[in-house]
C-alpha cells in the first residue's frame, strides 16, 4: 500500500551543509561543493561543503587544542556536560528525526536513531568518573605498579550515509567520554544530522573543536585518515573502502576499528512462532530502512517442515507494508538513498533472475506513479535460493531478501556460517536449548534471538570475518578508545 507525496514537501529552510570546524561554520571549502539529493522526491536539498585537505588539517589542530582543554577539565565537570548534552538531545528528538529524514530518505516512523544518541551519552557520560586503571603487586619488589587507561587524543570517526547518529552514539559519545577530541567525518549523502550535533556540542558547551564535522568525499577522507595528528580510526562502511584506509592507517602506523557489511542469516525453526517470526522477517530483511542496513537480514532459512507456511506469512507481511513518502508518519518503507543505487539494486534482481539464483516471489521493480521521481524499489523476496549464488553471499545492501530450506539444525548451523560475512545473526525458535545451542554455534558477533537488531550501550556490537574488528558499546566500546599506560614507581 502506498501513500501519495501530496502536501508532504519538506521544508529545507533551515537546512544547512557547512563544514563545521572549531565552532565555526565553514561556508567555502577547498574540496568544493555537492548538492544533496533527497530521495523522496528526487529534488535537491540544498548544498554541502566538502572538506578537502586544508579543512582536514584545520579540524585536526583545533581537535587538538580542544582535547586539552578537555582533559583540563574535573571528571566531574565532563560527565556533567555529556549529560548536559544529553538533555539537549533529548529536546531536539524531533528535529533530529526530521534530518535524518532529510539526509537519506528513512521514514519518519522509523527515524529513531536520536533515541540511540541520548541513550550513548547517558551510558557513556556515567563512565567518566568511574575507575579506568587498577594497580597491582610488581614480582620480586614492593614497588607501586599501577596500570592506567588514558585517551589517544585526537581520533577520526568515518560514518556511513545510513546511520551517521548511530555512530555518534556508538563512536563519538565513548570516545568523548575516555577523554578524546574527535574529527566526524559523515557521508556527504547524509550530513545533516551530524552536522547539527556539531553544533549542539558547542552550544552546551564542550571546547569548539572538541567535536569537528566534516563531511568529505574521498579526497577528505584520505587526508583524514593519513593526517599526523590522527591517533586512532573507527570506520564503519563497507569492505572496499575498509581496505583503502587501512592501508592508508598503515602508514603512521595507526590503529582502526572496522564496522563493516553483513549478509545475516535468520534461521526460523519449526517451533517458531510462524506469526511473529514473519513479522519480524519482513521488518529486519526488506522494510526496515529499505534493507539498507549492514544488520539486514538478507538470508532467511527456513526448517523445511514450515516452508511453505511460513513462506506464505512473510510475504504477506512484506507485501502489506505501507510505503510511501518518508515524512508519512503512517509509511515504514521509502526510498533508497540515490538513483545509482536503485540502479544497481534493480541489476541484482535482473541477475538473479537471469541466472536462476532464486525464484522471485515478490517486488521486483522500480515503483511509479506518485513515487517515480523518487528512488523506490518494491520489497523483493526470492524463494528457494542457492547459498551458493552471488544472490546469497553478496551485500545487496537493498529491500532484497532470500529465502532457502534446511533439513535439520546442523544443516541451518552450517548454510549460516557459509558466508564470508559475520555480523549479525536471527534465530527464532521456542526452544530454549536449542537457542542456546544454536547462537554458540554461530560465527557472528551478535545474535539476536526472536527479536530484530536493537544495539544497546550496554552490550558491545561489532563482526567476525569480514564483517570487522573491535566493538562498539559496552566496557569494550569505551576501552576502543583508551590505550594502556603502565607506570612502575620504586620504593627502594
């Protein structure tokens, strides 16, 4: 079911696209300029600055100047403008959801990710007082050794365009929190959002600077990540690019943290409840943010006694969504983020048909009528898919799901785990052993069981394979972004 564009125009009046470096808008930079495309409608919203080379060595020396200040400050004094900053948060949750509506065209019912951000900085704000180091006995003497965890300095965080407040709260808020100045690189096909929080930092009254946003294309980012005064990365996006800055890292010697892609299995057992488990399939595969999402669950198995049912339930599930424009309160599935990638979208589905890969039981095609000028791609469920095809093993990062029998846990076990990918997993089952016995069993870094992905500052989050390295969220997540001191005093 579709909702119509009328009288859903957004206002991009107070939209803006300037770097913001040291507390200041940048409204000239060296990379140029790019106008934002917004992918509801296919209008543009407005132009952003991309920071080039100069811009990168700015933010970088005023994140530097800042993070001592930073650290100048009592514990107590930075836990309470994190919270402060928390509060403000809090305040602006419709606004925040507004420009994250803007930047990549996610429904407004779903743009959630601010609730994610207050919750990061409360979690985190709480661990600036408490203890990082401890001390123990030194062999042989009666020497003080203590062991202290303290901040890299300046750290660069690189966020894709489908979740740049995500990775404020999973990256920037512990980062700030052990005591770092950070340089916030988002995507320039979504930079409003960070861009506010840029600011928000400054008006609660972190140091200018103590948070940088640049967005940048790939001549800012290299200059990011190769920059001297760069003491740590965190990317998240996909393996390509991953490869290109580690190895740009690798040069000075600089260590980084990987969030990559997923293709996540969702193995349905016979236990499960058919119902809830379609529902759920339909919302973490295709729906939610268009499938654009590095814990979509792409590759649905199913025990071969519910198949058919089950098969039947879940397309019914995604065939029902309400899609439409993104400022729709009532619409949960809109657009992908820009024409190339409903190009190449719309090429994984002809390639998969074309090949054989599966049998296309729904979707398909680019949407029309109200929805053509916009980038919308129907839903799209494959039926008995080969593990083996390009269909399975590739990111379509797409509103493409397969589906795929198995005969018996071992068999679902060993189809998930074939896969080069490994951050996220589904299970549903009433089984409570099985459950257990199951997610042990799986080569991912979370496993969700009856219920969609839901990261959490408490639990850390992160992939195995070639899905990534390190943690976000949780003790784990706080100590990305720490290194380890030991000082050695002697007592003679």
């Amino acid at each position: 079911m579709a909702s119509t564009t009328d009288d859903l125009e957004p206002s991009t009046a107070d939209l803006t696209g300037s770097l913001l470096i040291g507390g200041d808008r940048i409204d000239r930079s060296s990379g140029g300029a790019r106008v934002h495309i917004f992918p509801g409608t296919g209008r543009p919203n407005g132009t952003v600055q991309l920071a080039g080379a100069d811009e990168i060595d700015r933010a970088v020396e005023s994140s530097r100047i800042a993070q001592r200040e930073w650290m100048s400050f009592t514990a107590d004094r930075r836990r309470d403008l994190l919270i402060d900053l928390a509060d403000a948060v809090h305040e602006r949750m419709a606004e925040f959801s507004r420009l994250n509506v803007h930047d990549y065209g996610v429904p407004v019912s779903l743009a959630i990710n601010t609730l994610l951000l207050e919750r990061f900085l409360r979690h985190f704000a709480g661990y600036v007082d408490k203890p990082h180091g401890l001390s123990t006995p030194a062999a042989g003497s009666f020497d003080l050794n203590l062991i202290e965890r303290e901040p890299y300095g300046v750290v660069g965080v690189i966020a894709p365009w489908n979740g740049a407040l995500v990775v404020a709260a999973s990256c920037v808020a512990p980062a700030l929190a052990a005591g770092n100045a950070v340089v916030f690189k988002p995507s320039v096909s979504a930079p409003y959002a960070a861009l506010r929080f840029g600011e928000l930092c400054t008006e609660v009254g972190l140091p200018p600077g103590l948070v940088n946003v640049v967005p940048a294309e790939a001549e800012g980012g290299d200059a990011l990540v190769r920059h001297g005064g760069i003491r740590k990365i965190h990317f998240t996006g996909g393996g390509v690019t991953a490869r290109k800055v580690l190895a740009a890292a690798a040069e000075n010697l600089v260590p980084v943290v990987a969030e990559l892609g997923g293709k996540s299995a969702n193995i349905v057992f016979g236990d499960a409840d058919l119902d809830a488990a379609a529902q759920l399939s339909a919302y973490q595969g295709p729906l939610v943010q268009s499938g654009q999402s590095c814990a979509c669950a792409s590759r649905v198995l199913v025990h071969e006694s519910v198949y058919d049912s089950f098969l039947e339930k879940f397309v019914a599930a995604v065939e029902s969504a309400r899609v439409g424009h993104p400022f729709d309160p009532s619409v949960i599935f809109g657009p992908v983020v820009s024409a190339t990638d409903a190009e190449r979208i719309l090429g994984v589905i002809d390639r998969a048909v074309s090949t054989g890969a599966g049998e296309l039981l729904t979707g398909g095609k680019r949407m029309g009528g109200d929805l053509a000028a916009g980038y919308y791609i129907e839903p799209t469920v494959f039926g008995n898919v080969d593990n083996r095809s390009d269909l399975a093993r590739t990111e379509t990062f797409g509103p493409v799901v397969s589906v795929m029998k198995f005969a018996d846990e071992a068999e679902a076990v060993g189809t998930a785990n074939d896969s080069p990918y490994g951050l996220n997993a589904f299970i549903q089952t009433t089984d409570l052993a099985r459950a257990h016995r199951v997610a042990r069993s799986l080569h991912a870094g979370s496993i969700w069981i009856n219920q969609v992905s839901d990261i959490s500052p408490q639990g850390p989050y992160g992939g195995y394979k070639h899905s990534g390295f390190g943690r976000t969220g949780g003790l784990d997540g706080l100590y990305e972004f720490m290194q380890v001191k030991n000082i050695r005093i002697g007592m003679g």
